[in-house]
C-alpha cells in the first residue's frame, strides 16, 4: 500500500499516524545504506542486525516531531552519528578492560618474534607500488576510508579499491599466515 | 541520468550489483557520482566491498535475513493477531462422538486420495536441488590439452601444468576441496597474471587466449566471478578458436553463481544449439534449472 509513494508522502503519513510499518518500510529502502555503514564499523553481520533494531527506534522517535527535506543525507548523517556513539561505547570498555585486567609481561622470546614480524610487515610493503602503499598504510595503519585516501590524491572509489585489492593480494603472497590474518578483510 | 535521491541506488541489491559489476551503463554511473559526493554513501560501499565471507551465497544468505530483519521491525502485535484471526478456526462446538466419527471418514477418504495421487506427486514433486548441488554435478574444472608449444610458450605451458594439476586434484575429490582450493589455483593464477602483462603481439593470440581462460578459471573456482567473466569475455569476443564452448560454458556459470539467471539461460541456449563438448550438458543444466 506505501510501496509507490515517495519518501515524503511517508514521511507525512508516519507524522500523523505514527504507524511503524512506515519507518520499516524507509529502512528496508536504504538497507544498503544502512548495512553497509554498520557493516563498515561493526565488521559483524549479527551487530549490525541489533544496531539496526536500535537505529529504528531512533528514527521512530525523531521522525515523529522532525521534518526531514533530503531523507537519504539526513539517514546517513543519522546512522553515521549512532554509530559514533556506538563506537564510544566500545571505547570505554575498551578502556575499561585495559585497566582492570593487567596485561601479560611479553617474554624475549615473543619480543624477538614481535621485531621480526614487523621487519617482514614494512619489507613486504616496501615491495608494492607508490599508489598501493599509500592506500594500504591509509586503510590498515592510518584508519582512514577509502573516500578520505581519494579525496587527499584526486582517486576515484574503484581506483581506491582496485589498489587495496592487488596489494592485499601481494602481501598474502608475501607474509606469514599471522599477517595474512591482519589483511583479510 | 537517475536522481541522486533516488532509493534505488542506496538499496542493498543495486550497491552489491555495483561491486559485482552487475549495473546498466546508467545507473553505474549514477552510482559512481554518489561515490565521489555523498561519503556516508562510499562508507557503506566500502563496508560492503571490504566484508569478507566464504562465499556468494553465504554473503546473500547474510543480506536475506537483514532484509527479513528490517521487514519484520514494522509488525506489530495487531499485525501478528490479524494474521493469527486469518487462519482458518476449528468449528466451535459438536457432540465428541459425531466429530470423531466425521474425521474418521474424512481420513478414509483422504488416505485413499493420497494412495492413488502419490505415485504423481513422487513423480512432478521431485524436490528443487540447490545451485550448490547442481555446481557439485556440473561445474568443474577445465583442463588443457598438454601438448607442448613454442619457446614463447614455455613460461604459459608451465603454468598451464601447475594449473592442470591443481584441476586434476579437485576433480578427484570435489567435496575435500570446497573450503579450500588446492594452492595450485592460486599459483597458476599468479603466473597467469604475470604473463598476461605482456603485450599481445609478443605473447602471441593463442597464447594470450589461452592464458585469460586459465586466469578465468582460477579466479572463477576462487569465487570471484565477476573477475572471471572478464577474463572469458576476450575468448567469446575473439570467436573463433578453441576454447569457445569453454569460455560460454563457464562464463554461464559465473553469471549463475552471480544469480544473473536469465543472462546465464540465454548463454546456455546458445550452446545447446551448436556442436560442441558443452552441448548436452547445456540443455540438460537448462533443463534443471
């Protein structure tokens, strides 16, 4: 019944109405919007289910007294700050652990490994091309999205990802399986 | 060009599409543009292109249940008690005896229905396989004939071995291997990839063909099947040499792996009707599709 009406329509009708089918109906829209942003931060498909069921009841509180012009923007403004408190959160529990639970002394043994792993790591990134150690020191070391690496060097988002897909691809080839780890996804 | 506000474009099936390079000419480049301007929109495309599974159709069974999730999040308690009131109700009240003696005929009845109809229903009801089962029965991998070529191609026929080996593993022992290929594909595919930067005119059009057919299957059986089309489609386009059939063949299956089943029937049409290896499996996949 709501399916060929725009966002707007529903949007008025959720205001008089409240009917929550309508906020369903909204997300269902933008589940790639919405999956895709929480999958980016939460890395867990299972997280990204229960972050999605506390989104709803987020939008179903302020949409009811907020208009809204540009529903795509504001729905990824919206995710995007959920999961910024999502993520702080997580900090301080983070936080939290590292306190209360006393970290184990490394022995030599292990430091030595430790110098050795990260000699192979920073040799086996010397070995990629220009373009594909800038975009892997800013995703993997750096922490940044491959939209923030093309706007710092005029990149497109293929080009972005095309460089971090055959440079993981080298170092796979290049690393011991501890490190495979580190870049699988 | 379509509406950057357009929904399409944010739901979960055109931005997979996108990655799996599945989208018209149109809409990719509608996509693209919300790329470069919207980063929440390349965030979540970013999420989505960096979320690794084990394969296709364990990343579609994922996306399924958010989209169940997200659908049932609208159901109220109303919803659920209209569709409970939907259901047919017993009838209210009748004497036990009567009732009793009813049901007793109508399961005379029914059960003579069943005996003569099931016979039929074992016979159009045969249960749909899965396209996990059909690949188990159909999609194997292809393997070279191991003639030896020129000393151009010696680096190709040496790949091309260590390929072969990797196929004749797996042939073996399909089920041993479905978690993990035998490393041989992902050797194979690095030499693939090496001798393919070379330029045509020195590798030779056979060779170069040959090689994007074993790339083609090495990225095909690693499940990167939008990868693999690419590399079938020069042999298709190319038209007249020997691994033809092959590539159509396989090029099907990566677009059914891909769930683009129509495109996939039509290339499956196209073999059923001309001679070739791949003509009888064609119609009989087609048939079990």
């Amino acid at each position: 019944m709501f399916e060929d009406q725009s966002d707007q329509a529903l949007l008025a009708h959720f205001r008089e109405t409240q009917d929550p089918k309508v906020i369903a109906l909204l997300m269902t829209r933008y589940d790639g919007l919405i999956y895709g942003m929480a999958l980016k931060w939460l890395r867990d498909p299972e997280r990204v289910r229960d972050f999605a069921g506390d989104l709803y009841i987020k939008l179903f509180e302020h949409l009811q007294k907020q208009e809204v012009d540009n529903f795509p923007a504001w729905l990824g403004r919206t995710t995007r700050n959920r999961l910024h408190d999502l993520r702080r959160k997580d900090q301080v529990r983070d936080d939290y652990k590292s306190v209360y639970v006393p970290p184990e002394a490394p022995d030599v043994e292990s430091a030595w490994d430790l110098a050795m792993d990260i000699k192979e790591l920073r040799e086996a990134i010397e070995s990629l091309s220009d373009t594909e150690k800038i975009v892997i020191r800013g995703v993997y070391f750096e922490g940044k999205s491959y939209h923030e690496i093309g706007e710092e060097y005029g990149w497109s988002f293929n080009q972005v990802r095309g460089a971090r897909e055959r440079a993981i691809r080298k170092l796979r080839n290049l690393l011991s399986d501890d490190f495979k780890n580190y870049f699988k996804d | 060009m379509a509406s950057l506000n357009e929904p399409k474009l944010y739901s979960l099936a055109t931005m997979q599409a996108y990655l799996d390079g599945g989208l018209d000419a149109e809409t990719q480049s509608a996509v693209e543009k919300l790329l470069a301007e919207n980063p929440d929109y390349a965030l979540a495309m970013e999420g989505l292109d960096r979320h690794q599974v084990d394969s296709v159709f364990a990343r579609d069974k994922e996306q399924k249940e958010f989209k169940a999730f997200l659908t049932g999040l609208g159901t109220t308690k109303e919803d659920k008690k209209v569709e409970t009131q939907a259901k047919p109700q017993e009838t209210p009240f009748e004497e036990p005896m009567v009732r009793d003696l009813r049901a007793a005929r109508w399961w005379q009845i029914a059960a003579v229905i069943l005996i003569l109809i099931l016979p039929a229903i074992y016979f159009f009801q045969k249960p749909d396989p899965t396209l996990d089962q059909i690949a188990m029965n159909y999609l194997e991998p292809y393997t070279f004939s191991t003639e030896r070529g020129s000393t151009v191609a010696r680096e190709l026929d040496s790949v091309r071995d260590i390929y072969n080996d990797g196929s004749m593993l797996y042939k073996k022992d399909p089920k041993a291997f479905q978690n993990e290929l035998p490393p041989e594909f992902e050797a194979a595919k690095q030499g693939y990839l090496q001798i393919l930067t070379l330029p045509i005119d020195s590798l030779g059009t056979r060779q170069y063909l040959q090689a994007k057919m074993g790339l083609g299957q090495c990225l095909l059986f690693q499940g990167y099947q939008a990868e693999a089309i690419e590399q079938f489609e020069p042999i298709i386009q190319h038209g007249d040499n020997e691994w033809l059939p092959a590539a159509k063949w396989y090029k099907a299956w990566s677009l059914l792996l891909l769930q683009r089943e129509e495109e996939a029937k039509t290339i499956l049409v196209d073999l059923s009707r001309q001679k070739s290896d791949y003509r009888a499996k064609a119609q009989s996949l087609l048939d079990e599709l």
